[in-house]
C-alpha cells in the first residue's frame, strides 16, 4: 500500500504540472503578462539550465544533458522515497520526484522547462516558474519537517 501511495503522489504531481502547461502553451504568449492578482501574473517562458535559470549558459541547446543530469538525481530521490519509512519524509521525496519528472518531460518533448507563474513585487520578480517547481518546493519543506520532528527533545 505504501508503494502504490508513493506512485500515487508521483503520478499525480507530474499529471497536475503537464496539464498546467498544457494550458500555459495553449493560452499565453511567449513573455506577455496576463495579470490575475496583484504581484501574479502568468507569464509564459522557456528555462534551459537548472532552477531559476541557473546553468542556463552552459546547458543551452543541451536538453539530453540537463536530463540525464536531473534523471540521475531524480531516480536516487525515488529510490529514498521507497526506502524511508516517515510518511511526510516519504511525501515530501515523491513530491520531488513528480516535480521533477515533469520538468524531464518538457525537456524531452520541447528542448526547456515551460514556465508560466510571475511573481512580484514593485520592480522586484522572482524568477518564472511552473507547478513541477512548487511540488519540489513542497516536497523539500516535507523533508525538512522531519528533521524537527527526528530531533531529541530535551529532558527537564
């Protein structure tokens, strides 16, 4: 049952992170603002290199390296989540790793990372993202919620 739960959160992050760029390609133009909040705006971009654009030098027009790179990473991060045994710590790496699986699909099928969520804030933006990234965002805050919950509590 624990694996099947596993395969669950997988699927259903990557699921959730394709459909939503499916819709980012299908509704937006490349780099043109549609507001929906203050601070949000959705904003359609392409990411070659790493989170936030790191690398993107480097592995411009390189997509097969970015994923090998990203699938190695990814199939260690499905193994510990077979292997631990804390559910949030098992939540948080099948989190990771569906967010990261959709981040391999959009490499393999456009050559980048569709990116489509703006954040804001006056002159300030934080780098374009998508919902693979915040499903790596959570899983990662799952798995450092364990270490507190791990930590030894100190006698009176």
């Amino acid at each position: 049952m624990k694996n099947l739960w596993i395969l669950l959160v997988i699927a259903a992050a990557a699921l959730v992170d394709q459909l939503s760029k499916a819709l980012a390609l299908a509704q937006l133009s490349l780099g043109t603002a549609v507001p929906v909040l203050p601070g949000f705006n959705l904003r359609l971009g392409f990411n070659e290199g790493a989170s936030f654009g790191l690398l993107s030098g480097v592995m411009a027009g390189r997509p097969l390296a970015m994923v090998a790179l990203t699938g190695v990473l990814t199939l260690v991060l499905a193994v510990m989540a077979f292997r631990t045994s804390d559910s949030l710590e098992r939540a948080g790496f099948a989190l990771i790793v569906g967010g990261a699986l959709g981040n391999i699909i959009d490499r393999l099928r456009h050559g980048a990372v569709t990116d489509f969520v703006d954040l804001y804030w006056q002159d300030w933006r934080w780098p374009t993202f998508n919902l693979a990234d915040v499903a790596i965002f959570l899983g990662a805050l799952c798995i450092f919620a364990t270490v507190f919950q791990k930590r030894p509590r100190p006698s009176a």
